[in-house]
C-alpha cells in the first residue's frame, strides 16, 4: 500500500470557506479523471500568507 498527496490550487471567491474550496479540488481531480479517496483535507487560504523579504 502507498499514500501520497494531491496538492492543487484553485481560485476563490471572497466568501468562499474551508469546504468550498475543498469541494472546488475535489471537483478539480474529477475532471482531470484522478482516481482520490478522501483520507484528510487541509485548507491554505494564500490571501493570508506572507514572505518575508530576502536580506
């Protein structure tokens, strides 16, 4: 058995949460006719990420 994870970026409206943007994915790797199940889901919202600068 082996696991591994599908990490993909979707775009999101301004009211959109944790579950839309998981079900958006979800949707995603259906139409690109990935086989998933469903095991744990994480969320980033990329809006809220900083870098900080290089010195």
């Amino acid at each position: 058995m082996s696991a591994f994870t599908f990490r993909c970026q979707v775009p999101a409206g301004p009211d959109d949460d944790e579950d839309d943007a998981t079900l958006a994915a979800l949707e995603l790797l259906d139409r690109r006719g990935y086989p998933h199940q469903v095991l744990r889901s994480g969320v980033t919202d990329l809006r809220e990420v900083t870098i900080r600068p290089r010195r």
